[in-house]
C-alpha cells in the first residue's frame, strides 16, 4: 500500500480536542485520523438510500405549507406555525424533517418542501433550537472560526 501525505486544515479547538483524543488513546494524530476516515467511509458505504417523499403527497403538502415557511419570523414562529396545522420539524442528520403532530411521523425532509435547513437557518439569522450539528451554524452563516461555537457541543 502507497502512502501519500495529507494536509488537512484544523481550527484550533477541534485540533487541541484531537490531539487529547489521541493522547487519551495512545495513538499518533495521523492514525486517529485514519481510523475516523475508515469509519466514516465504512458508514457511508453501508447508509440506506435516501427516503424521498412521493410527490403525489408533496405538491398538496407544499402548498399548504408554503405561506408558513415563507411568512415565518423565527424558529418559535414557524414551530407554532406548523403545529397550528398538525406538522412539528425534527432535526434530521444535517438537516430538517416534518414529521405529523401529534403522533411524530416523519413525512418529509424540509428541503423537499423547498425550505432546506441553510436556508431557514440563513433567514432566521440563528440554529435550529436542537440542531446538534454546530459547525453548520458557522458554515451556513458565515462566521468566523474563532466565533465561539464549540463544535463537540450540542445547541443550548
């Protein structure tokens, strides 16, 4: 097996938490990151297909929904919104779902609605409430990597 040398990129407080993890396990920085890259390919090379809502039931659902998503102020203004009309969104890998309010049924993903995450996050200026994925909040809005955020913590 040929070995290639790699640079990757790290902000300073997930580089010091990889260094301590790789402390705590008695292995070099590279080869922890060799075994999360293994892991993580091994993952998404065994990850079910992704579960698409039939469009007979988007189309309906869209327009019902679509002044709401449109008009809404903020993630509470939208929660209200869509539980006023029997929906909830869950947080969904790096994203959103509807699912029914109140038995909590996933129907879709919000960007098959046409309101992807990015975009609701962009609008609202902040983070889904429960949305663990904090590296998104720095992505999507554009802040800077020294911002505060600690990425191995969920939202509060």
């Amino acid at each position: 097996m040929t070995k290639e040398t790699c640079e990757v990129q790290l902000g300073k407080s997930l580089r010091e938490a990889a260094i301590n993890l790789a402390v705590e396990q008695d292995i070099s920085l590279g080869q922890l990151v060799r075994i999360a890259l293994t892991k993580e390919i091994a993952r998404a090379n065994n990850a079910k297909p992704p579960v698409r809502a039939d469009e007979r039931l988007l189309a309906p659902l869209r327009a019902r929904l679509a002044h709401d998503l449109a008009h809404a102020t903020n993630w509470v203004d939208l929660e209200n919104r869509l539980k006023n009309k029997g929906y909830i969104l869950r947080v969904a890998g790096g994203g959103l779902a509807l699912h029914d309010w109140p038995s909590d049924q996933r129907i879709c993903k919000a960007s098959e609605l046409g309101f992807s995450y990015s975009k609701l996050m962009r609008r609202f200026r902040k983070p889904f409430p429960s949305h663990p994925y904090r590296w998104l909040e720095h992505r999507m809005l554009e802040l800077p990597e020294d911002a505060g955020v600690d990425v191995f913590e969920p939202f509060e």
